[in-house]
C-alpha cells in the first residue's frame, strides 16, 4: 500500500479561510482575482478551492491578518 502524505494533508475551504482571515469569503475570492493574493489550488473532482495549513499562513503574511 502507498502512502502519500500530501492527500493526507488537511484541507481548508474558502469559507474556513476567510474566517481565519477575518473576512468575507468574497473579498478572498476579489484579492485572488486583483492578484493580491496567489491562486488557491483547486479539487479536482469538483473544482472548489481549498487551501493547506502552508497557504494560510502565507495569506496571513501577505494580508496582514490573523
């Protein structure tokens, strides 16, 4: 049996985000889409947004939050 750490790894959705954050889960989608913010990698199955422990700790670096 294979073992892969990263599908392990927890996912974060857009709304879990923008709580941490502090804000709506439209301004996240609005800073990605002027750019302020890097583009959050996507599931493939369903194409929703989601976000690692990493990501969010970038985002709270570049937006000054959290």
């Amino acid at each position: 049996m294979l073992f892969w750490p990263r599908l392990m790894e927890k996912r974060y959705k857009a709304s879990e985000v923008a709580k941490i954050l502090g804000v709506y889960k439209r301004t996240l989608f609005n800073w990605e889409a002027e750019g302020k913010i890097p583009k959050a990698k996507r599931d493939p199955m369903n194409n929703y947004r989601y976000y690692t422990k990493e990501d969010i700790e970038r985002l709270k670096k570049i937006t000054g939050r959290g």
